[in-house]
C-alpha cells in the first residue's frame, strides 16, 4: 500500500497532509467543483473518512507519477467501489487527487452525505 493510501486507512490526516503539495487538487463526483490547496483538500478527506463505513483498498497499480488505489465501502445500506486516482510532481508530492465513484444510486447517497459533513465539520 502506498504511503497516502496506509495513512487514509489510519485517519492520520497529520500523514496524509505531509504527502500532499500545498497547492494539491481535489476532484469527486460527490463535491460538484475541485478543491484547491491542503486545508480544502484535508476537510474533504476528513469529512469522508467520517462519512463512509467498511472502507478498505482492495487493490492497486502504479506508474510513473501516478498511483490508483481501488477501494471499497458502504454509505449507508448502499455499497460502492472506487478509485483514488494520485498524481504526484517531480518531488513525490500529491498535486491531484481524483476521485470515482461507482454505482450512481452510492453515489448519490454518498454526495448526500457529504453534503452533510462538509456543512458540520467534526468537533463544530
């Protein structure tokens, strides 16, 4: 497992920070428009961290610059699979972080929820 994906795993987002550029990007169907910079993106890994249950990798497959981990999890009573799609610079920093969500009614009780937990951070 990558570094990025052992620290997802753990809910260390202190690890998950240190491996992101701070002008990283974050693509989800579940959020509408990317997010820009490491605090935008750690918020939205936090709120789905909180959000999904029963989240594992189950696979994975690098290449130059660029590493796809493929999860699954359960949103509710829906379960869904999908890949984090990380594209890294020259100095092994997370500049993108893609997201895909797969099926559509997951995916929509996934936007739900983190409609819900982007609008009531943990701890407010």
């Amino acid at each position: 497992m990558n570094a990025f994906g052992t620290a997802m795993l753990a809910g260390d987002m202190t690890a998950a920070s240190a491996l992101m550029h701070p002008d990283v990007t974050f693509s989800s169907p579940a959020v509408f428009k990317p997010y820009r910079g490491r605090d935008a993106t750690l918020q939205v890994l936090t709120a789905a961290a909180r959000t999904f249950e029963d989240f594992a990798y189950v696979a994975e497959a690098h290449g130059p610059q660029l590493d796809v981990l493929r999860f699954r999890a359960r949103v509710g009573r829906f379960e869904l699979e999908g890949v984090d799609i990380l594209t890294t610079d020259d100095d092994g920093l997370i500049t993108d972080v893609t997201v895909m969500v797969r099926p559509f009614h997951a995916l929509e009780a996934l936007i739900a929820a983190m409609q819900l937990a982007l609008a009531h951070p943990q701890g407010s």
